[in-house]
C-alpha cells in the first residue's frame, strides 16, 4: 500500500479519533463517536481508502529536477 497521507493529515485524524472514541467510551457523546475509529486506523496506518478511491492524495509531491 502506498502511504497517501501527509504528516500533518495522520496527526490530525489521530487526535480527532482519539477524542471522538474517549467522549464516546465516556458516555460524553451517544455510540456515533465510534465512528472517530475511521480517522484513528486511517491516522495510524497512513492510508484512507476514500482518497485512493479518488485519486487524492495530501502527501507532498517530491521534486522531479
């Protein structure tokens, strides 16, 4: 698999399924928080299926000279 997303993209998707499973693991928000389980794996693995499934990708483009 090739990674497709950036540095900054994994640590945001981490921290933001970090709090989404915590609130929900907490009773702070209802059972849709585990849905924070998506960006969390994408964040951690480095690759989101959506993005391949589109073209995309947030890493940067290396320099060809």
């Amino acid at each position: 698999m090739v990674i497709n997303v950036s540095h900054f993209d994994r640590i945001m998707r981490v921290v933001t399924g970090l709090v989404l499973v915590i609130a929900a693991t907490t009773g702070f928000i209802g059972m849709w928080g585990w849905i924070g389980l998506v960006p969390l794996i994408t964040g951690v693995v480095g690759v989101c299926p959506i993005y391949r499934m589109f073209g995309m990708s947030s890493c940067p483009i290396p320099k060809t000279d």
